[in-house]
C-alpha cells in the first residue's frame, strides 16, 4: 500500500502528466484479476450483469484485436476489488487536487500477441458530460509490460498543450500516433524540444497515473506474452453532470431533473473528510 506520495512524486505528475510506480498492488492479486480475463471476454459474468461497454467477443471479432471491456468492475468482482480501492481514490485525489475521487469508468484491457494497436488520444477529449470535465486515471499493469509487448505510452508534457479532438479511430489504427503526430511535434516546439515518448515497463502490479489531458496510447503486441491491464478512470468527488452535453452510454445512469451522480453507478472511492460510498466494503470485502 502506498502511504501517501512525496512532494517530488507531486511535482513529477505536474511537470510530465504521469507518474509511473513499480508497485501498487501485489504479484497474486495482479495474477488473480488475469486469470478472470478469458472468462469475462466469454461472457461469463460472475455478477450477472453485463459491463457497460463489451467492445470484444469471442467468435465474432477478429484475434488480432485488443479486447477491452468498459466497467468490468459490475461484472466481476475480482476487478472491483481492484479499481474501486480506497487507495485509488486518495492518490487521484492528491494529483488532480480534488476533494475527493470517484470512479467514472473502468476499462479491462487484453492484448494477446499479435494484438494490433490503440490509438493515441487524451481521455479528457471524452468528458463533456462531466462537469469538472476532467478524469485522471490509474492503469495497472497484470503481466511484465515492455515496450515490444505492447504496453501503454505516454508524451511527457503533453498535458500542458491544450485540448485535441478525440481520436478518429481507437480501435486497431493503422498508424495508432497518427492523430496527435503533426500537432505533437509543433507544441514540443513551440516549448524548445522534441516530444519525448515514455514507455510504461512495470512487473506486474506496478502502474501509472495519468493526467486527462497527457497523450497516450499503445503499440502492437509484438512480444510471445500478453499484456493484460486494468484502469481506474477517476473522477472529483464533486463531479456532476453536466445539464446538456450527453454521454449515449453513462447518461443512462442519470436521474431526471438531477445532475448529481448516484453513488450507485459511480461510487464515491476517498474524499478527503473521510467518506466513502458504504456499499464498498461488502461488494470488494476491502
């Protein structure tokens, strides 16, 4: 369990928009949540209910696709026991500088080798629906990530150039930097350098925390092991939705004549007062 972070961790965050750790959780609990991946991407969900987004199934898309699937953590509990920690929560809270953090998606993430590529985007470019319109994000790493084997990678700085449009194509593009490349290179510039690209290599349990407007993506899986991941995509406690700008997926889960977020679908994971939505305990035993 991480204690709390160093003034130096803090600054590390705000000057690169990530900050990388070898240790978040332990090896067993990482090779635990693993082995519910094949499973979950067979439909076996051992809640009974279906995640929000299933974006792989087996026999209907293509082998050479990452798989992910989006909310996991109502699927299964060995994911929740995972994304909704209490620590998550408190380390999202002290980088964005919120009150407090909820989580307002997670993603279960599986590229098998061969597994073709993610495209480069920044996840705030997705939130118009929340109002701060910010997440930060914590993605930990299930099996030994290389940069051959396809792990996620960040553009240190890339935080401070603004917002982009979202990505035209996530899912298996042919050239996965190509939507941010020309624009990456003129910021760098314009600031005195060349973009330097950080790639994320952690055993498994290590992780990153990355700001919502920090580049980042994946390559190919080009290694003979898969690269099995999960993230936590955290929000302010104070968050709400916004009165007119629409998610087609997580505004099911708002109420009529109410911008507030029901903790139901978007518990509350650390505030700073010592709150945390109390169906936690027994749903994660954690």
């Amino acid at each position: 369990m991480i204690e709390q972070l160093s003034d130096d961790h803090v600054a590390q965050f705000r000057r690169d928009g990530f900050l990388i750790l070898d240790r978040l959780i332990d090896a067993e609990t990482a090779s635990r949540v693993a082995a519910r991946f094949e499973p979950l991407f067979r439909g076996e969900f051992e809640t009974g209910l279906y995640p929000d987004e299933w974006n792989w199934q087996e026999g209907r898309d293509a082998p050479d696709r990452t798989r992910q699937i989006c909310n996991g953590w109502k699927a299964d509990l060995a994911v929740a026991k995972v994304v909704l920690r209490r620590e998550i929560g408190r380390l999202c809270a002290q980088l964005g500088n919120w009150p407090g953090a909820r989580i307002a998606q997670d993603n279960v993430i599986w590229k098998p080798p061969g597994a073709k590529s993610l495209g480069y985007h920044q996840d705030n470019a997705y939130t118009g629906w929340i109002v701060p319109a910010e997440m930060l994000s914590c993605w930990i790493a299930l099996d030994p990530t290389t940069a051959a084997g396809g792990t996620v990678e960040y553009v240190r700085g890339s935080h401070l150039w603004g917002r982009s449009p979202p990505a035209k194509q996530f899912h298996a593009p042919e050239d996965y930097r190509g939507d941010y490349r020309d624009e990456m290179r003129g910021r760098a510039r314009e600031l005195g350098h060349e973009p330097e690209v950080v790639f994320v290599e952690v055993p498994p349990g290590g992780c990153a925390f990355h700001h919502g407007w920090c580049w980042h993506g994946s390559g190919p899986n080009r290694s003979a092991q898969p690269r099995r991941s999960v993230v936590a995509h955290c929000m302010s406690s104070s968050a709400v939705f916004h009165p007119t700008q629409i998610s087609y997926i997580y505004n099911r889960y708002k109420r009529n004549g109410d911008q507030a977020m029901d903790e139901s679908f978007f518990p509350v994971l650390w505030r700073e007062d010592g709150y945390r939505t109390s169906w936690l305990e027994s749903y994660t035993g954690a």
